[in-house]
C-alpha cells in the first residue's frame, strides 16, 4: 500500500498555464491541474469537444504543457488507442497516454468507442470528468445528470431519468482499475492515478466535477458543495482493483463515522435541484441510507 | 496584414499563459490576506497551503505568505472558503483604485 | 513477380510493401478479405504492424488519425456505409493535414441495403479535401496504393484509393507485385514535420477562431479560413506532384503514364465516352465495336477525380464533338457529379473558342444493376446519333 500523499508532498511542478478560459471557481481546473501533477510529463492527452477543450486555449495559444490531440466528440478513446498503437510500432512503452472526456462524450456520444477500447485491453487511462450535463454548450442533460435536476432542455419538469453508472458499466468490462474520484478530494484522485498507472489494460477514472454556473451555486462553495456530494453518502469516492471493491477517503471513513449528512443540504446548495419535492428527496434519502446499510453490513 | 509565413498549415498551438486574455478582468472581488492568520506565515515554515492546492487557475503561490497573481484571478473566492483560519477575506473591487499595481 | 490474386489481395499487398505500422478496420462487405489478407500478413510476422479491430468504422479512421498524428504509417479501408459513418472523421483527417491512405471498395449505399457495386459511397464524399484515384484493374490498385502513400506524405493530404466492389476486389487478374526493395527506394520511411511527443508538445486542432490571432512568440497566426485555404491550394498543386509521383515511380517500376486520365483510341475520335474505374475497361469493347462501324468513338478513363484535373481534361477534350459520361452515381437533385465537373471544366477552359463539345450523361450499375456491353454500346451508338435527353438516361433500368 502506497504513502498517502498530502498538500506538502504533492509535487509542485504546475502542467497549466493561469488565464485559461474555465469559469470562475470551475471544479475541472482543480482536478485536471492535480490530475496531471500525477500524470507527469511523459503523457501525451487526447480531449474531445468539451469543456477542457475551452479550458486547453484556442488557437494558436495552448494553456496545457503537454501534447494534446483534439479529436471528434465520439472517439476519444479510439484515439487513445491509435496513438498507443503508434508508441508500440516505436518501442515506446514508457508514455502515458490519457484520455479527458466530458461526461457527455463518455456515458453519451463517447460510449462505444470507450467500451471498444475497454474489451480490446487498450492500455491508457480514461478520464470522465463528470460535471452531470453538457456544460460546455449551456448545460444540457446528459446521460450522467442526476434525476430532479433542472438543465436548459429540462427546464420545467427537471431531468426524468436516473444518473447512469457509468463506472458500473466499465468495471463489467473487468477493467484493472476503475475509479470514482472527486474534485474536492484532489490528493484521493493524485494517490488513485499514481496506484493503478502500472495496471495493464485501460484505467477508468470518474470524477465529480462541482460546476458554478451548471449546478447553480456562488463559485466560492466549489469544494464545499463537491465535499457535501460526498459526505451525505450520494456520490462515493471507491476504486474497484481488479474486480475488488473498495471505498477511500472521505467515503471509507463514513463506514466507521455510521454518520451521512442528510441529502438534503446537498440538493438545497444548488439551484439546479430546485424543483425537487420533499417527498422526491425523501426517496432519494432512502435509497442512499440502504445503497450504505449494503456499505455497512459488508464491513462487519 | 498577412500570415502567408506562418509556419504551420494547421492548427498547432503552443503552450502560454493567458489564452483567456487577462482573465483578472473578470472578477468582482478580490482575496486579501491576513497573514496573521495564515498558518505557513505564522509559523514560518511550509504548512497548511489549502488555498494553494484548491486554487483552479493556479494564481496562488506555495510560498510564505502566499502571493496573488492578480493579472488571472478570476475571484472565484474558493481560496476564502476552505482557509481553515479564514485568514483570506474576499474584498470588492471597487474598493482598489485604477493606479494600484496589480501585482501584490 | 507476376500473380494472379484478387484486387483486395493487391490492394492488402500494396498495404504491405508499403510497410504500413498501423491498421485499423471494421469489417464491411466487400471490403473484408482486405483486411483479413493483411490480420493474416500481421499475426504470420510478415507485416511489423499493430492490427487494431475497431469497433465502428468512425473509430477506425479515428485511431487511423490519432495514429498518424503520433507520427506512425496508417491505413484503413472501408466501403458504402462504412465510409458514410465516417464521414465527420473524413472531413477530420483532411482538415488536420494527415497523409493517411484509404481503400474504399465501392458499394452501394442504403437505403435501401445493397452490397454491390456502384460509386455513390466515394462520390458522396468529393467535397471533403481528401484527394481520389479510381482504378480500373489490379495492377493500378497496389501501384496506386503505394504511390499513394508517397504523394500524400509528400503534401500531407490524405487520399482514397477507390475500386469496384465486386467487380475488381473479388476477380481474380494477374499483376506484377513489386520487390519490396523498389518499394522501399520509391518510399522512404515516414518523417511527419510534427509528431505528438512530450518533447515537443503541441496541442493540435483546438478551436481556431474566425480571425487571425496573435501566438505565443508574438507572431500573427492564421485563422481558420487561412487553415481550409492552405488545403485548398495545396490540393490544386498537387496535380503537378501528382505528375512528379508518376515519373518517379516509372523510374523505378519501369510503368507509368498519365497520371489524370487514361484515354483510349481518343485522339482521332469524334465523340469520347468518359467514366471512372473499370466500366471504362469494359467501354473499350464498345468502342471497338462501334470504330468497326466507322464511328469515331473513344473512350477516356479519369483516373483523378479530386482534385479534378480540368485543365487536361479539357485539353484532351477540346475539339470533340461530343461527350458521354457514363456514371454509377449521381448527385441527386441534378445529374452524375463526374458529368457536372466536366462540363464546368470545359465550360472553363473551352467557353467562346468555338471547341466546346456536347455533353451527355448517363446513370449504370446503381446498386450492382448488370451493366451489359450491348446495353452500353447501343446507348453509345445512340449518343452518337443525337441527344438521349437533357435529364441523366439510366441505363438498364426496369421500370
């Protein structure tokens, strides 16, 4: 088991440039910049239409000191493998090569090329950054938005649909590793990557990634809101090592705390959630308190 | 006003600060801090460093007091937030005068 | 060495020789045996190259993109649907500059579904910046294929080489196979002017503004319409290296000719039939039947089609009096695209000189319809005698 990392030991060496075009307080700032602290400077990034892409610069300004290939909104994992493919024919097996996608291009758009990938054992690393909507193009429901929430094309009645598993779906390809991280634990999501870069076959990562405008909340309460996903037991930081699952950080300690802040704080941080009932968040707080007695019973 | 020598036919881009313009533009207060507050500051040694870590456009510096680069910060106030000492306060812009240098 | 193989097979064995280092293909009727040939090639050892079986044919030009992009030597080969479901990678690859080379193995498209052959899947895609070659047997299919790659690594634009489903993937012919050292003094290894490395990083194909913009070193950079105008130019200037490939290659293969158009029993001919692929073989017999009659008939294969040769075109061209383009393909709405960028470069180049010609279009084969010699020579015999009609004539239709 690797040394925890904590703020003094995390490397200092900043892979971004400041002025990048992210909104005020974006949550995928914090986890890209700490992500790629992990990554290091022998990766090569691939990133599909998406808020990254803004975040990356506009042409011919970059704000990533790493190479990085934009490709269409389906195949970002397609070409992970394609530049995979060409280090191999170049003997290289040294480079990092990891994919960045939006939840849309993921759970959505970027669906099938990721699940091809995943069954042919393409060895990279796969980011979700999962802000739940296409945020980039002026928050749309995607296939990962939560159920109640309100988007611009759920404006009335809110999203009707549950959030999709997508780390369910990769960890049934038997992945190496799959992982469910957040932007507001950075050093649970360093220590992640650092663990599982060795691991063949690709690496699933899903990071919950607080969004201001998105979401509906004063950027200052980022970190606050993305803790709160945590702390109620509605979205949990896990890792699922070779078919073997297990809780970290925040998440791990709740099964001894046997405390979860209840949901609602959560919903009623964030406009997007504003048409949720009582009764709707009711029923949300029950299938969490027996999603944890499963948590629970299974540590005894 | 031609690019005929422009180099490359396509679209290459190299790394650089400020693709966003001077993104400190767009903030409506700014973090001021209180560096008898600020746990590094005070013990004078490398500690805490909460505002450095959670910065997302990276305009904080892990030094001792940590510095503001004011020419990016958007004001976004997660700095403010999670300082444990709440050493960092968020302050109007308006309160700063147009001839005060933005590097602080 | 002369073989008599299938053209997927002399395609997969220009694939070969041309040391290609990254293949990704999905399997689509009748391009399959192609990329069996060269998993065969590759898992015997005969080929050092990394096989990727994608899962979509938008992933396979993907990873063909990605690859390239990283500096390795790539191809793909598709066919009908396949290729209308890359589509958006096509516009993609030619946009990003990249010299990838594709063999679409033409077939209908749907709907409805139909695997035989026509050209409509190629033809769909002439707006796309990407350059194509139609060949008209096996021995053009792996010669193309491998001049092909020089060309598009010497302009860094990526080019479909196209033939007949069926009628040339699935036939058996005899053809010379190139020794893999000709090959190798013809096209040297791949030097991409930039490679995805940590090194040298670049972040490439981001958004590109409307406007020129200034870049990090303080120097005016281009905006996208500079960028789509650099590919337009160089597309046009690559009829004359396309003209350069040619003679290289017959330096050292001892074949060669006109690179644009192969014509036959043209230069006397009053009236010249035009087609692309190898219903242009099959109207040389037409034309010896009917030059037996005492009518001065050729026929002219176009061999480019993008970017369109116009100016030897017309030259060939000027003076007749008459041409029938004969097409297994149209763009709806008016009439076949080959006959409508041929009267353009006629109109162009011959307009007011007195030698314009006459043009007549005709639609055969749509969805592998039986294309027969004497249906082709009546029809030809009959635009000789005076206009079929102002609207496209299908031959053999049987409505």
């Amino acid at each position: 088991m690797q040394a925890k990392t904590n703020i003094l030991n995390l490397p200092t060496q900043e892979f971004v440039h400041p002025g990048t075009r992210a909104c005020t307080g974006c949550g995928l700032s914090i986890a890209y910049r700490v992500g790629l602290k992990a990554l290091g400077k022998d990766t090569i990034l691939v990133v599909p239409p998406s808020c990254l892409t803004v975040l990356q610069g506009l042409f011919p300004v970059a704000s990533t000191k790493l190479p990085c290939l934009n490709v269409t909104f389906a195949s970002t994992a397609a070409a992970a493998t394609g530049i995979l493919a060409t280090l191999k024919t170049k003997g290289n097996d040294h480079t990092t090569v990891a994919g960045w996608a939006g939840d849309g291009g993921t759970s959505d758009i970027g669906l099938q090329a990721l699940s091809g990938a995943a069954e042919r054992g393409d060895n990279f690393i796969y980011f979700c950054y999962d802000n739940e909507g296409y945020m980039n193009t002026g928050v749309q429901r995607s296939g990962t938005t939560p159920i109640g929430a309100v988007t611009a094309n759920t404006p009335f009645k809110g999203k009707l649909q549950q959030k999709k598993d997508v780390p369910a779906i990769m960890a049934a390809h038997k992945l190496s590793y799959v992982a469910a991280c957040s932007a507001a634990y950075p050093l649970d999501l360093y220590d992640k990557i650092k663990s599982c870069l060795h691991l063949p076959g690709t690496k699933y990562f899903h990071i919950h990634i607080p969004c201001p405008p998105g979401w509906g909340y004063d950027p200052r309460y980022g970190i606050k809101i993305g803790r709160l996903a945590v702390e109620t037991g509605y979205y949990d930081l896990y890792e699922i090592v070779n078919g073997e699952f297990r809780l970290t950080a925040a998440s791990e300690k709740l099964i001894e705390k046997r405390k979860l802040t209840p949901v609602r704080e959560y919903f009623r941080a964030q406009s997007r959630f504003r048409i949720l009932t009582d009764e709707q968040i009711n029923e949300i707080q029950r299938q969490i308190d027996m999603k944890w007695d499963g948590y629970y019973k299974k540590g005894e | 006003m031609g690019t005929r020598n422009y180099r490359r036919k396509t679209s290459h881009s190299e790394h650089g600060p400020g693709d966003g313009g001077r993104t400190g533009s767009w903030r409506v207060e700014r973090p001021v801090l209180d560096q008898s507050l600020c746990i590094p500051c005070k013990r004078n040694k490398e500690a805490c460093f909460i505002c450095w870590l959670y910065c997302p456009e990276i305009v904080i510096s892990r030094t001792i007091p940590p510095q503001f680069n004011l020419e990016y910060c958007k004001g976004c106030g997660i700095c403010a937030e999670e300082c444990p000492t709440k050493a960092i306060t968020m302050v109007d812009e308006a309160h700063f005068s147009e001839q005060k240098k933005d590097k602080e | 060495m002369y073989m008599i193989e299938n053209g997927n097979t002399a395609a997969a064995l220009g694939v070969k020789l041309c040391r290609a280092g990254v293949i990704a293909a999905y399997p689509i009727t009748p391009q399959t045996p192609l990329t069996e040939k060269l998993s065969e090639y590759v898992e015997l050892g005969d080929m050092k190259a990394e096989y990727i079986p994608v899962e979509s044919e938008h992933s396979a030009l993907a990873v063909c993109i990605a690859a390239s992009s990283a500096g390795a030597r790539v191809f793909t080969a598709t066919s009908a649907n396949g290729l209308l479901y890359m589509h958006e990678q096509i516009q993609w690859a030619s946009g990003a500059r990249l010299p990838i080379v594709m063999c679409v193995v033409n077939r209908a498209v749907g709907a409805p579904w139909n695997v035989w052959n026509d050209q409509q899947d190629s033809i769909s895609q002439r707006d796309t910046g990407w350059i194509q070659i139609y060949c008209c047997d096996h021995q053009q299919i792996i010669d193309t294929v491998i001049k092909a790659y020089w060309l598009a690594e010497k302009i860094s634009i990526p080019i479909m080489v196209c033939y007949d489903g069926y009628i040339l993937s699935h036939t058996y012919m005899p053809f010379d196979l190139p020794d893999q050292e000709k090959v190798d003094a013809f096209l040297p290894p791949f030097q991409p002017d930039y490679a995805l490395n940590p090194d040298e990083p670049a972040n490439l194909n981001t958004v590109t503004l409307p406007d020129v913009r200034i870049d990090t070193k303080g120097q005016l950079a281009h905006g996208y319409m500079e960028i789509r105008y650099l590919l337009q130019e160089e597309l046009r200037t690559t009829l004359q290296i396309a003209a350069d490939a040619e003679k290289r290659f017959a330096e050292i293969f001892g074949r060669g000719g006109n690179p644009y158009i192969e014509p036959y029993r043209c230069d006397d001919a009053d009236y010249v039939a035009v087609g692309l692929g190898s219903i242009t073989y099959q109207l040389r017999v037409c034309v010896d039947t009917l030059r037996k009659e005492g009518i001065k008939v050729g026929v002219m294969g176009v061999r480019y089609y993008r970017p369109f040769p116009d100016a030897v075109i017309a030259g060939a061209l000027k003076g007749k009096k008459g041409i029938i383009v004969f097409e297994k393909a149209l763009s709806y709405g008016y009439e076949g695209a080959l006959a409508s960028d041929l009267k353009s470069a006629l109109y162009e180049h011959l307009a007011g000189t007195g030698s314009l010609p006459a043009v007549q279009n005709l639609i055969a084969g749509i969805g592998g319809r039986e294309i027969h010699t004497d249906d082709l020579t009546q029809n030809l015999r009959a635009a000789t005698q005076g206009r079929i009609s102002r609207e496209p004539a299908w031959i053999g239709l049987k409505i």
